[in-house]
C-alpha cells in the first residue's frame, strides 16, 4: 500500500529542518566568520541530528524486518528453506542482530536462529523490552507475535554493534559517540582519537527504540586548518548531501515498506554503507574472477567497477616489479592460507603510481551457506609506514645524538628505578654491557621533584666527580620518569683546587714581600726596646756597684727591662703570625686593636714620609667575627699603598684620613689619601690579578685583599676622594650578625 502523499513529506521533515539549519549555520559563518569553537557547536548540534536519524532508521528497518517475518510465519514453516534464506539475508545485512529466535508465550523456545549467538526465553508481551547489559554487551529484545497470536518472534539487538554501524567514519573521525541509558548509565561507545580537553558535548534523546536511550558526543580536538576559509561551502554541500540522503532514505522507506522490493531494499542500503567505507573491497569466486569491489577499492587504484569486475590475473594494478609477489598473495588466498595479521604488498595506480597496501582475506559465504569464493579487504598503508620510516630515522638521529654527548645520560622509571634508556657515555662510564638487560639504577643523589637536582656525586670505585643535574619527567607512555645528566668534572674539580692552592702561595708571596718592605720598620721597633733593655742593664749594674744599692730603684728597672722585653716579644710574635701560611681562623677581635697593630708597623715610615695620620670613629663599634691576621694584611696594604701614593705630593699636604663607622650590620672603613688620584677607567681594573701602577710592583696585593674581604662576606672598592686622591672602602660583619656560625 502506498503511503499518503502527506506521510511522505512528513518523513522529509526531519531531513528538511536539519538541512535548513545548517544552511542557516552556513549563511552565519559566511556573514559574521565568528569563533571556531560556536561553529563546532552548530556542527555537533547537525551531526547529532543525523546520527540520532540513522540510528532510528536502522532500528526501524530492523524492527520492520522482523515484522515482516513474524508476517510470512505460520504454523513450523520457520525450518523451510525460504524462511531460513530471508533469516540469513537479515543477520548478514544487520550484524547488530545476535539473536533471532522463536518462542511460545510461555517462553519456551522452538526454534533458533544458528548464525546468531544470543537465543534467551523471553515471557513478556509484544514489543520493547529493557536493556539489559551482560558480559559488557548492552542487549535489547524486540518480540512480534506470529499470525496465529501462539507464538513471539524475538530479536535480540546489540546496541554496541548498531553504533559500530551507524556512526560513519567522518562521524567517528570528529567525535565520540556514547550510548547511554535511561538512568545515564554508558552502554557502548566509538572513538578513534584523544578527546579536547575542553571539547564540546552534545546530547540528544533517541525516539526509536522508545527505552529512553540518550546519544552523546564528545568533541575531538581538530587543529586549525586553512580549509576553515571553505567551511561554509562545504557545510552547504553537506546540507545538499544531507538533503539528498533524506531523500534517498524516505523513498527507500517507502519501497522498503512493500513486502516484495524488501531484499532489494536491503541490498541497495549494504552497497550504499559499502560505497561509504575508506576500506577498498573486493570479492572474487574460487577461480580469482573479480566479483565485486567496492567505490573506494576503485578510487584506490584508479580504475572503474566495469574495467575490474570478470577481470583474471594478472591484475592491472599488479605493479610489474612486483608482479611476483603480488602472485604468491594471490596464491595464497585462493589456497585458504589466511594470515590473520594479513598481506602486505605494493599496487599499482591506472597513472603509474605505486603505493603500499595492507590486505586482509576471508571466506565469502553466500545467502544459502555455501563458500562461494574470497572477500579481501585493502588498506592504502603508504603513509602510515612513511610515518613509521620517519620515526626510525627521527629515532636514530635522537640516539646518535645522544651517544655524542660528552655526558653519561639515563632515563629510568620513577618507581622501580628500572633504567628504561642510557647513552653510551652512561654505559661506559659505569661499565655497564650491551647485553645487561633489563637492570636498576640506584639515584646519584637524593631525588626531589621541586626545584630539579643540581648537585655533585663523588664515585669513591673510579675516583671520578660528577655534576649531577636531574629532573622529573613522564616517558612515552605516560609513567613518570626520572632524567639524569652526569658530566665529568674531576679535571674542572683538579683545576679548582690548584687555583686554590695558587692563590694562597699568593697569598703568601705577597706577606713574605711586605715583610721584606718592612725590613726597616721593624729594625727601628725592635732598636727601641732593645737600646732600653741594655739603658737599664747599665743602670742596674750601676746601682749594684754603688757601697749601698738602692734596691727600690733596682726593682724599677728590671721590671722595665720586662715591659720593653715584652715589648719586643709581641713585635717578633705578631710579624710571625702575619707572614706564617695557615688555614683562616675566625675568632672575636677588635678594629681599633687591629688598626693600632697595623699602625705601629707602620710607624716608621708615616713618620719617614711625614704623613699626618687622623682617625675618625662614629660612635662605640661593635667586635667582629673575622680572621684577625687577614684583616690586618688587608689594612697594611691599604695604608702602605696610600702611603705611597703620595711620594709626590708636597710633605705640608700628605694627609691619611682613616674613617670608622657603621653601616646597618656591616663595619664600613675608610682609607684616603692625597695623592695623584686613579683614573676612573683605571678604578675596577685595580683589583684585577698582575694589574699594577707600580713601576715595581707585583699586581696582586689589591686582588688579594679583595679576596679576602669577600671571604668574610664584605666588600672592596675604590673611588676618588673629595679634594684630590684615592679613597679605598671596605665593609666586613660584625660579630652579632655571624655569632651562630662561631665554630
């Protein structure tokens, strides 16, 4: 019976609608170009619609199909060989199918469709019944009753299969679909790729089967793409497509819905989902007469149906270079020798091009049963072993880089220390074989995610230092990692210390050579205590040789004789601790004792020079923490080089201002003079090592004392002094700041 003609438009209606609203989506995109992620919405809300519409054309189709044969059944006529046929052809054209049985209303099952896998005793009435999810598998039962109202005819319907079917390959490329049930509960799902992390989502209610099922769609991520200038003309010819498919789909509806153009119905949608594969087909007989292929086998190799089907091989696809392998494949299918990991070999285009392709093999069975010849299914794999050959190479490159590394590098798992990766500087500086195997590694130092190691590892086996730089990762499959770079730094570390061990030889030249400046000096403090001892040795031998010795004055002048022995004893004992090679030592001292110790060295030549000396104090200044003999090789420096800076400045104006304050936690001196002045591109080059103004001077009493300035965490710089000359400052700690560290 032929529908009313109002039916038919309302079966375009969905169609229709769908397709304004694209063309409405479309006319916005051309007018306004808004953001992408809207336009991936509008497209979901469209493809939505369209799935939702396939996917209820199909239960349709398979609920009208059982329909039909609950129609044509009577009586046991279910095991004629007609009935058997239409069975067949229907679980072959719907594999979301499994079960096929019929059954009484006590549920007791008569017969079984053997092809299907799922045969339940159903008690219900005629209709829908609930999903039901067994073994992961989401199930719907569909029962009709036969003509004599006895029996139920059963369709057991997976509904992971039917999306498997339903969702085409353009769909499954740009979303997950997700099945859910009435109570929200995922019952299947088709995805290909990893989802936007800030996709969009879409729902729709599906009105067939009328369980309440929901369809779902999560947005995959898509990278911006200049064809994005051409969407609104495609989404317009998917509208066009979409409109026709409407089409096609009503009038197949309604020829479907005669009893007589049914199985011609059927085959016409097989071909139609055939056409729409990426997947080339081919089917062949016994003998390797080409059957049938598929729309996309013919774009894969660029001939037409017409020019393949009856052809024999050779094939004209069959490149001549491999013509014999292509002949061994051949071979094999006609054989049954099926590989379940299928065929590789090389085709052929009608314009010479070779490409890469994967083949997979099985039986062809026909509507009756019987093994009629071989479907083979291709794969056009040229790219993806591109891809694969570009990893190697990438791969080798990586690992050759890595083996040039003049680093020991090693990538091992975060938590059984199981080393996942190692260079060949790792393997050799730890001596590990090429046929090690799967091994641990212990961690160089303590390991910590925030901030990454940086540290120094001693190898106390080779006697080897290590700089150890480390780092939390995540490895290629997605397990958290521990990277580690080993650099050699024994050389680096043997250098360091024989820079040390030079700058305190330095250090001592410089005190041996300051010592022999003071040569004079110290004749002229020692010629003082000692021409006093003998004055008094006279004086006692005097008094002693008088008839009566005054034993008064006796005792006075031996204790003299003591003071100025002392005297002379603090003078030897104070130049021998400056000029004696010793490790720093810290301990309390006072800047006014040392600068009183320093000046009284001096003393000799300030009054040899005729230099008027002032000092300058702010207030009573706190003891320092400091290495006393240090401090005062650094104030004798100071002073003697400002005490010659003047040689040429007249005797009336040679002046040496010493100036005492403090400055917040720090003692700040200060040493000017009246000299010539240092030019001021001259001022930081002064601390430089073998850098000197002197025409016999050395370069490294300024950078010496720099030094140890900075080892006391202080300060040392140099500047032109107010009125003429040169002013040398230096900042040092006082003891409240340091005490803690006091050993």
């Amino acid at each position: 019976m032929t529908p009313p003609r109002s039916h038919r438009w309302l079966a375009l209606v969905p169609g229709l609608l769908a397709a304004l609203v694209t063309l409405a989506f479309a006319g916005y995109l051309l007018l306004t170009r808004g953001e992408a992620a809207e336009q991936r919405a509008s497209l979901l809300e469209q493809d939505l619609l369209w799935q939702k519409q396939a996917i209820e054309q199909q239960v349709a189709i398979d609920r009208d199909a059982v329909h039909g044969l609950a129609a044509t059944l009577s009586g046991s006529d279910y095991r004629s060989p007609i009935f058997q046929a239409r069975v067949l052809s229907l679980l072959q054209t719907s594999p979301e199918i499994v079960g096929l049985s019929v059954q009484d209303r006590a549920g007791h099952i008569e017969w079984h469709a053997t092809q299907a896998s799922w045969a339940l005793p159903y008690r219900g009435e005629p209709g829908w019944g609930e999903v039901w999810v067994s073994h992961g598998q989401p199930r719907i039962i569909y029962a009709v009753q036969t003509p004599d109202r006895r029996r139920l005819l059963i369709m057991v319907l997976a509904l992971d299969r039917l999306l498997q079917q339903q969702v085409p390959w353009w769909i499954a490329q740009r979303y997950q679909i997700t099945l859910y049930s009435a109570d929200n509960t995922p019952l299947a799902s088709k995805f290909q790729r990893q989802l936007d992390p800030a996709g969009v989502i879409g729902h729709i209610a599906l009105n067939e089967p009328p369980v309440g099922l929901t369809l779902k769609a999560e947005v995959y991520q898509t990278p911006t793409n200049p064809v994005t200038e051409t969407l609104p003309w495609i989404v317009f010819a998917l509208a066009l497509a979409m409109l026709a498919s409407t089409w096609a789909l009503g009038r197949m509806m309604r020829v479907r819905e005669e009893a007589e153009a049914r199985l011609r119905s059927e085959t016409a949608l097989r071909t139609a989902m055939e056409d729409s594969l990426v997947t080339g087909l081919r089917a062949m007989d016994k003998h390797g007469r080409v059957l049938y292929v598929n729309r996309a086998f013919c774009e894969m190799i660029g001939y037409s149906a017409e020019e393949l089907i009856g052809q024999h091989p050779p094939m004209p696809y069959w490149p001549p270079e491999e013509l014999e392998r292509c002949e061994a494949v051949f071979d094999a299918i006609l054989a049954g020798r099926l590989d379940r990991n299928g065929f590789s070999t090389r085709f052929m285009r009608r314009n010479g091009e070779r490409f890469d392709v994967h083949v997979y093999a099985s039986k062809l069975i026909d509507g009756n049963g019987q093994h009629i010849g071989w479907m083979g299914s291709m794969y056009d794999v040229t790219e993806l072993r591109r891809e694969r050959e570009a990893l190697q190479a990438s791969h080798e490159r990586f690992v050759t880089v890595m083996n040039g590394l003049d680093a020991a590098v090693a990538v091992s798992d975060a938590q059984s220390g199981e080393l996942l990766m190692s260079n060949q500087q790792f393997d050799r500086s730890f001596g590990l074989p090429d046929w090690r195997g799967r091994c641990c590694v212990v961690p160089f130092v303590p390991r910590r995610a925030e901030p990454p190691v940086d540290a120094e590892w001693y190898d106390g086996f080779r006697q080897h230092w290590y700089q150890i730089k480390g780092r939390q990762s995540v490895w290629v499959d997605g397990t958290a990692v521990w990277l580690e770079i080993a650099t050699d730094i024994t050389a680096l570390k043997g250098a360091t210390e024989r820079e040390r061990r030079q700058n305190e030889a330095l250090q001592q030249t410089a005190r041996l050579i300051s010592m022999g400046e003071m040569a004079s000096s110290l004749a002229h403090e020692l010629n003082q205590p000692l021409g006093a001892i003998a004055s008094y040795a006279s004086g006692c031998r005097n008094i002693l040789a008088a008839p009566t010795p005054n034993l008064t004055q006796l005792d006075q002048a031996i204790d003299k004789m003591g003071e100025q022995a002392k005297r002379a004893g603090q003078i030897i004992r104070g130049i021998r601790e400056f000029v004696q090679r010793r490790a720093p030592h810290r301990k309390r001292c006072d800047i006014g004792t040392l600068l009183d110790t320093v000046l009284g060295l001096l003393g000799h030549e300030i009054v040899r020079r005729g230099v008027d000396v002032s000092i300058a104090q702010a207030g009573e200044l706190p003891p320092l923490y400091a290495d006393a003999v240090m401090l005062e090789q650094v104030i004798f420096n100071l002073i003697k080089n400002a005490l010659e800076a003047m040689d040429a400045t007249p005797t009336e104006q040679r002046q040496l201002a010493i100036t005492l304050a403090r400055n917040d936690g720090n003692l700040r001196v200060a040493i000017g003079d009246r000299g010539t002045g240092i030019a001021p591109e001259q001022l930081e080059q002064l601390f430089k090592p073998f850098f000197t103004t002197k025409d016999s001077g050395m370069g490294m009493g300024l950078n010496i004392c720099r030094s140890i300035i900075e080892h006391h965490h202080g300060r040392l710089w140099a500047e032109a002094n107010p009125g003429g000359g040169c002013r040398f400052i230096f900042t040092v700690p006082f003891a409240e700041e340091t005490e803690a560290h006091e050993p």
